[in-house]
C-alpha cells in the first residue's frame, strides 16, 4: 500500500481552483455592493426634508389660497399679475422680490407658510454641515 496516491491530485487540484474563483467572485461582488451603498443616499422615512417640487406646490397653492378680498385693491392687482405670471411660467419664474411681496400678502390675509424648521423647540439645532443646502 502506498502512502501517497498521485491520481487524486488532479482532481483536487481543480476542486481547489473551483474553490478559489467563487471566493474570489464572492470577494469582488461584496466589495462591489459595499461601494454602490457608500454611494447611495437614502432619505429616512421620517425626514424632515422636503423636495423643491413638493416646496413649490405649497409655495403656489398657499398664494392661490390669498383672500383677495382682504388686501387693498393696488395690491390686489399685483398679486393677480404675479399668480398668472406663476401659473404660466411657474414659481421659479418669480424675482425674490415677487416672491416676498406674495409671501407678505399670504401672511397678511390670514394664509400663515409652513414653518421652515419642523424641529421641536426642545431639540439643539442642527450643526451647520448636517443642514440641507438646496442646490
């Protein structure tokens, strides 16, 4: 009986190869992931983020909902102008200017913005790196 058998090395030999390649496609595919995830940014579902098109939607329909009947009647003819101007163009369209006179209006005939930090009172602020900085 011999103590070593030379028609098994063959066949180990490829097993071990075998062996090899999945763990090294195992490697490359986790690694793969790791890198895809470290890219990824997902929002948390209770974020307190809101999109810019979500924005603009209450920005138009809180301005849509003015009581014309409770400005002057000068005013009244400028926030007309400046709601078909947003209703053809859209609320980017709008000067900064534009955008605080209807946001004045709003607030002045009883239509309040949605309060720009949903945190409660107790919570610390935010530090200056974690804040959203629209693009």
């Amino acid at each position: 009986m011999r103590a070593f058998d030379s028609t098994l090395i063959l066949p180990l030999g490829l097993l071990a190869i075998l062996a090899g390649a999945a763990l090294t496609i195992a490697l490359v595919r986790a690694a793969r992931a790791q890198r895809r995830a470290k890219r990824r940014t997902v929002e948390l579902p209770n974020s307190h983020y809101t999109s810019q098109l979500a924005r603009a939607v209450e920005t138009r329909h809180r301005w849509h909902s003015i009581a014309l009947d409770k400005i002057h009647e000068i005013n009244r003819e400028e926030v007309v102008r400046l709601l078909a101007k947003v209703e053809a163009l859209g609320v980017d369209a709008l000067r900064p200017n534009e955008r605080i006179f209807l946001d004045t209006m709003a607030r002045l005939a009883g239509t309040t913005p949605p309060p720009s930090e949903p945190r409660d009172k107790g919570t610390p602020p935010l530090s200056p790196d974690l804040q959203h900085r629209p693009a």
